[in-house]
C-alpha cells in the first residue's frame, strides 16, 4: 500500500535539541511512542486488544538512532531530525540546523538552562530555527517549571512564554491548563493512554490569567493586524483561532518561544506534538533555498516547490543492517524519484538513486518518490557522502 502524501503544509521537519541527560532521547521516544499508540487505539475492533498495547510497551525501549524518523500526528507528517546533544558535535549539529525547519527545545526541569543547551540554542538563532520550548522532568524532586522558566529567561530569551501551565507541583503534577483554549487536560497516570478535559482548579486562576495576558500581549505584537484587533477587542475578544495564529506568526519570526512541561516519557507529550503541529513551520514558511550553479558560479534561487528542478542536500550518511549504506537526503525543491539518475553537484558524479526508504519508529517504509520539503533515505548511494548536493543533471546546483 502506497502511503498517501502528505500536503506540503502539513509537512514539520523538525529536530529535538537539548543538554545532554535533559531527556531528549525520552521525550522522542515518548512522542513516537504516541503517535504510533494513536495508529493502535483506534484500531481496536480488529483484534488488537490492550495487551498489544503492553507488548508494544515493552518494546519501546528502542533508542532512536535514525538520523530521520517519520510519524504522523493529526494529519500532519513530523520528520524528527536528530541532533547530536554532545558539546563535540557542533559541526554535526550545525548541519542538522540546516535541515530543520523548526525545534523543541528539551530542558531538564531540575536544572533549567545547561551550558550546552546554550550553545545549542546560539546555533539555532544563527541559523533562525524557530523554537517551542519542553520542560522536562518538573515531576521529579526538584523540578520546577517556574525556576526553570526564570532560567529560560535570564539565560536565553525574555521571550519564552508558556502556553501551558502545570497543575500540581513536583511528584503531585498530573496535568497542564492550556492557555489558549482555557482548559485544563489532566491524567492519573503518567501513562495513561489519553488526556482528561477539566476543569482549571480554582486556585490557579489568578496565576492562569496573569500567564494568559502575558502570552497573547506579546504574541499579538508580531503581527500588526492582529495587534490593531486586540487594541480595538482586547483579548477577550479575539477567538481561540486567532490567538493560535498569532502565537504561531510570532513563533515563525524566530524572536518568541512557546513553552510548556511535564514528563516526556508520558501521555503529556501529546501537548507538545499539538505545539509542533500548531507553531513549527512547514516547509513552505521557511521559503527558498540558494545555491550556486557549477559552471557559472553565479547565485540561484530553488523554490519549495515540485514544479521547480530537483535540488537537495544529503546530510546524513549511516548504515543500516538490513539496507546497508543510507543517504539521508532533504529534497528542498523538484522531486526525487526512485529509480531515476541524479547529479552530485559537490563531485561532478552521476549516482542512480535505488530504493528511497522513510523510517519510522519501528519499520521502513518504501517510497517511489519524495517531494520538495521533505526528508526520505536513499539505498545504495556510491560516491554520496554528508553535505553533499544531489540536483537535477540538466540543471546543476550547488547547495
């Protein structure tokens, strides 16, 4: 069975960047984790009972080391790009910014803001990474999302604002009141397989509103239209729509972060796979991509577009113990087509391109084509390595 496409709006490349130990690996896990249980749940009628759901538990203790894995989310597409969290890859991570269209940004709730998720961060402000923001562990002894917040703040950005807010404290959380939609989401269990709507407790309501103002204020002033509204209706006024539009505008200028916390082995993950959905962008909000031709030198512009010649960079190279040599290759205009030869502008090389392959947590996927704004592996790739351009041989290009 073909997958079906996924519109190019619907498409978030997105990485999960973060200190070593915040949790990075726990929360990727947590979302595929998730967003494979949704495919499950809904299919209960065909036999699949809780104790696959057990099983599939059991398995999870797969540690992703893909350098792209692909789930699907309310009918949105997600590439999870890894970056490598380690101070020594910064090269590494510095290309993987460049294949990322947005990111999350996991810290530890019990440490707030690390050294290295302050490189990290730097890196993505040079490369205009817009952000969403996860604290971890605020459930553990010594969590804290406020202090960790506070950190954000003093550290990294004055911009950072939740878009949740936890219920409970410490080892007692077991929820989130959103903000936006002015609901509270909770579970009894960390594992519970889906999210409680209730009601915001009484007592957090002065802070529920104060936090309210604070996010819409600020996120209505990217965008001067919605800021003339709020003038006029103040945010009463404005619908849980418009306020969504507003944050996701301000997140896409890449000078606001949403944030929200839990515990990113758990059904609160859910609320950051909203955010990436909601905020990130896609690849049509990032724009263009420039390169220069081979021959000329001169500059050119490739929009994300399929009707555009094929360009793309391979910025990944690994092996897999089933296929062999993998390429990963994020196609930023034109398509790829399996089967079909293929210029590697960095060498002057022709390569055939053999079998195009989407990872996903736990299977492979053939695919007979990828198009502009999204990422695929390439089987079988001779003289490709990391960094490389692959582009239409008819029209070279140089990333």
């Amino acid at each position: 069975m073909a997958a079906k496409k996924t519109p190019m709006k619907q498409i978030r490349n997105m990485g999960i960047i973060a200190h070593i130990d915040a949790g990075k690996t726990t929360t990727t896990e947590g979302i595929l984790y998730r967003t494979g249980l949704k495919h499950k749940i809904g299919a209960v009628h065909e036999g699949e009972t809780t104790t696959d759901w057990m099983a599939q538990e059991r398995e999870r203790g797969i540690t992703i080391v893909s350098a792209a894995v692909t789930c699907y989310w309310k009918d949105h597409q997600i590439n999870i790009i890894d970056t490598p969290g380690h101070i020594d890859f910064t090269v590494e991570v510095e290309r993987s910014l460049r294949v990322l269209d947005g990111a999350c940004v996991v810290f530890d709730g019990k440490m707030g803001v690390e050294s290295q998720s302050e490189t990290v961060w730097r890196q993505a402000d040079k490369y205009g990474v817009p952000r969403v923001c996860f604290i971890n562990k605020i459930n553990q002894t010594g969590g804290d999302f406020y202090k960790s917040l506070e950190s954000i703040h003093n550290r990294l950005s004055k911009r950072a604002f939740p878009i949740h807010l936890p219920i409970g404290f410490e080892q007692s959380i077991n929820g989130i009141v959103d903000l936006v939609g002015m609901k509270a989401y909770t579970y009894k269990e960390f594992t519970d397989k889906a999210l409680t709507e209730a009601e915001i407790p009484a007592d957090m309501m002065d802070k529920v509103k104060k936090y309210r103002s604070l996010l819409i204020e600020n996120a209505v002033a990217e965008d001067e239209a919605m800021l003339e509204k709020y003038f006029e209706v103040g945010e009463d006024g404005l619908s849980e729509d418009e306020i969504k539009q507003a944050i996701r505008s301000a997140v896409l200028s890449g000078n606001f972060f949403a944030v929200t916390g839990g515990d990113g082995r758990g059904v609160i993950v859910e609320k950051v796979l909203d955010m990436v959905v909601d905020f990130l962008p896609s690849p049509e909000d990032r724009g263009s991509s420039w390169g220069t031709h081979t021959k000329t030198g001169e500059e050119i512009e490739r929009k994300v577009s399929e009707s555009e010649p094929l360009s793309g960079l391979a910025f990944k190279i690994t092996t897999d113990p089933f296929v062999g040599k993998l390429a990963y290759y994020r196609v930023y205009s034109g398509k790829l087509t399996a089967g079909s030869y293929v210029l590697n502008s960095s060498t002057g090389e022709k390569e055939r391109i053999g079998r195009i392959v989407r990872m996903q947590a736990d299977k492979r996927e053939d695919v007979s084509e990828v198009g502009a704004g999204d990422i695929a592996a390439i089987v079988g790739l001779k003289g490709t390595t990391t960094g490389h351009t692959l582009c239409d041989p008819a029209n070279p290009i140089v990333l």
